[in-house]
C-alpha cells in the first residue's frame, strides 16, 4: 500500500514522541537543554522552545516572570506547564490554544491592564487548574471574547480547582462560548486593592459571566466583605452581568458571603445594560448569608427571557429571595426558602410586568415558628408548602441534607431538566421528586 506525502506527515506528527523538560530558577540556565540534570532557568524560556504533546516541569521556587504564551498545542496533545512544588510566579498572559496551565501560585502588583490579571486568557481548549492566585491588581482569572477582529474566540476551555483570593473587582470574568468552570474557590475580593490602579467600574464579585453556552458547576463563592481594606463602596454579587449573557447553567455552586452592614450584597444580578441575557438556568445551589438571592433587572429592550430558578436552597436572605424587575419570563419551582425575607417580604417579588412566570411547589418556613412575608407577591403559590419547618439535617451548621421525615421529601413536581441533586444523588429517587438542592436518599 503506497502512502501519500500528506498521510506520511499526518502519521508522523500523531505518532511523535511528546517530550518532558524542566525548569529550576535555582540551578538552571537557559542556555541548558532543559533535560532533568541540565535544566532551563526561566519558564518563558521553556514557552518558547515547547512543542505540541510536550510538558514543562517547574521546580519550586520564585521565578520573577510574567510569562507570555502564544505557542499552541494541538487536539490530542497540548502543551502542559506544571508546577512541581510551590511556584511562585506573576501570572500568564495566553493567546494560546491546547494548552494546560496546572499548580502556579500567582501573585503580583503589575498595573498595566492585561498584565494585571492572574490568568489572562483568549484560545481555545486551554485548561487552567489548580492555580493559586491572590493579591493582584485585577480579575483572577480573565477570559477574554472579545478580542482583536482577527483573534480566535475563547471556547471550550476548562478552569477548574482554583483558589483565588484578594483579587480585584472579580474572581473569574468569563467570555467567548462553552466554557467549563468548575470547582473554583473565590474569596475576599477587593475593589480598590491598597496601591493598586483605580479601574473604571471597579467592584467586588465572584463571577462575572458573558458570551454563551458556559456551565459554571460546584463553584464556591464567599467571604467577600465591606470591611476588608480596599472595600470602598463595593456592590458585592457572588454572581453579576449586564450582558451580553445566553444559555449559561449554574449548578452546583455555593454563595455563602456572611457580610455585615445593609450594602446591596447578592447572591446573583442578572441585568442587560449591555445586550442580550436570556436561557440562565439556576439549579441545585446553595445561596445564602446575603440581602438579596437572585436579582433579575431587565435595564434595556429586548426583555431578560427563560430565567429558571429550580431546586435551589436559599438560607438567611434578608429581602427577597428572588426578585424579577420589568418584563421577565422563567420558571421558580421546586426551590426551598429558610429564613427568608425578615417576615415581610415573599420568597419571590415580581414586578406587574413580569406575567410569565411560572411558580409553584416551593417551600417557604422561618426558623423562629412565626408566619413569612408576603409582601411583594401573591405568595403562596400553588403547591407551594407555607410556614414549614423544611426539616434539614441542621441549618445553622449549613447542612441541607433532607431528614427522612422532611415535608419535602416528594412535594415537589418534575423536571425533566434536573437529573440530580447537589451531591450528585440522581433525580428522582423512585417517582419522587423533593425540594431543595438536595434529594433524600432512601
């Protein structure tokens, strides 16, 4: 059988040895070939002679560099760059595609725009995991969609299993399309970081998501305050767009901020200043410890279509729940609600606007025995369970688990779209279908 010399090459590049360097700021030289015993001394040094399918292994240290990665890999074999031990760095700028950027801990005080993210991403299939970022002049992680009119979009990309704290205005900015972001821990953001530039716009957020089709799965946002330094005026949201923002799922995320002080702290704004938001799913979450859960706010024309609240637990909101503002549409059922309102106001508030809006079996108790608010709304609802003690596993500990005797345990409806609970435990159990973010488990 007679190869042709496209098949030769294409045969040759997918059966290509992928090789392994190292990287040691203490003992190496980047005059080295960056084998294991000759090692290389800077890790750009390393993103400029990697090929695809290769990896670079970065012994721990603190390497004064802002790294620059243009070098792509390829489908099946990217380019990993791996922290062995604790490295220190200032971050990565990455106009990449198939590569994996896996253990830095990030941390600088550089002020120029791109240079100031923790991660700076525009590519696709890239892997951002297990980073350390904290203490930087801006977002954490930014991932850009909106790059120059011949840069590739964000997509596909997966950013898992980060830590950041301290980072300005928000822990991670996602853009571009089909985005993954799970497992992410955010904390302490601050607005004004002591020395750093002042940002137009400057805030305080976990999460800021724009563009379409991402899933922002078992994220846990918390401990944002007013009283850290550099928290001017901060408007502090878990979650927070203006739009553009399409077909993006919330799953599995925990908004736990524990704030002091009256300030306009959210579990989530959702509003379109800035185009389109329609298709925002919120599923099994945990949202609490802030004055308002779920802020829909429609600002511009067209309408904020198909927000789904379902299956969600809300704990210790001091105001509405869930608040649609303007002409919404969307589904609220199967959600459980504790402590909700400060006994006036309902776990929904709706504008009179806001017509299509389908609610029901939800659950809605007060800790102290005494009846919820309504105002705001025509609550209860149909099926919905009133003035109950929901018979968690214990509340002020933050345990949502059902008990067996739980009055939630197949009160609620079903939903095609939700196929487990918070933990994963498959939806429905028998023909059941409980409220809340958990499913009680026979």
């Amino acid at each position: 059988m007679r190869l042709t010399l496209a098949a030769i090459f294409t045969l040759f590049i997918s059966t290509a040895s992928a090789s392994t360097f190292y990287v040691d700021a203490r003992k190496g030289q980047d005059t080295n070939a960056g084998s294991r015993d000759t090692p290389w001394k800077t890790i750009q040094k390393a993103v400029d002679s990697l090929a695809p399918g290769d990896t670079v292994l970065v012994a721990a240290g603190s390497y004064p560099e802002r790294i620059h990665l243009t070098r792509s890999g390829a489908a099946g074999r990217p380019i990993t760059y791996q922290a062995s031990g604790k490295v220190v760095m200032q971050g990565f700028t990455i106009t990449a595609d198939y590569v994996r950027v896996v253990g830095f801990e990030i941390t600088s005080q550089i002020r120029l725009i791109r240079e100031s993210y923790g991660i700076y991403l525009r590519g696709q299939h890239d892997e951002i995991l297990n980073n350390y970022i904290h203490d930087i002049y801006h977002d954490g992680i930014m991932m850009e969609g909106r790059g120059g009119p011949h840069a590739p979009l964000t997509a596909y990309n997966v950013v898992k299993g980060n830590r950041i704290y301290r980072a300005s205005s928000s822990g991670i900015t996602v853009d571009g399309r089909e985005n993954l972001i799970e497992g992410n821990d955010i904390s302490h953001t601050i607005q004004y970081p002591p020395g750093g530039p002042a940002f137009e716009g400057a805030d305080a957020d976990g999460l800021r998501p724009f563009g379409t089709g991402h899933i922002f799965r078992n994220n846990r946002v918390h401990d944002i305050r007013s009283d850290d330094l550099g928290n001017l005026d901060p408007h502090i949201d878990c979650i927070e767009t203006w739009g553009p923002a399409t077909n993006i799922l919330f799953e599995q995320n925990i908004c736990d901020i524990e704030n002091t002080g009256f300030l306009p702290v959210q579990a989530a704004q959702i509003e379109n200043g800035s185009g389109v938001v329609n298709h925002i799913t919120f599923r099994n979450n945990i949202l609490m410890n802030v004055r308002v859960g779920i802020h829909v706010e429609r600002l511009a024309n067209p309408d904020i279509s198909d927000v789904t609240v379902v299956n969600n637990t809300f704990y210790k909101i001091t105001q509405q729940a869930i608040l649609f503002e303007g002409h919404s549409s969307g589904t609220v059922e199967n959600n459980a609600f504790y402590d909700v309102g400060s006994h006036l106001e309902s776990y929904l508030t709706m504008s009179p606007a806001s017509k299509e809006i389908v609610v029901g079996y939800n659950a809605f108790g007060m800790s102290d025995g005494r009846a919820p608010g309504t105002r705001g709304s025509q609550a209860p609802y149909p099926r919905d369970l009133w003035a109950i003690n929901p018979g968690f596993v214990n509340a002020a500990a933050k345990d949502f688990h059902l008990l067996p005797n739980s009055p939630l345990v197949s009160a609620g409806v079903f939903l095609k779209d939700v196929t487990t609970d918070f933990a994963g435990v498959p939806r429905p159990q028998g023909s059941a279908y409980d409220i809340g973010a958990f499913q009680h488990k026979p």
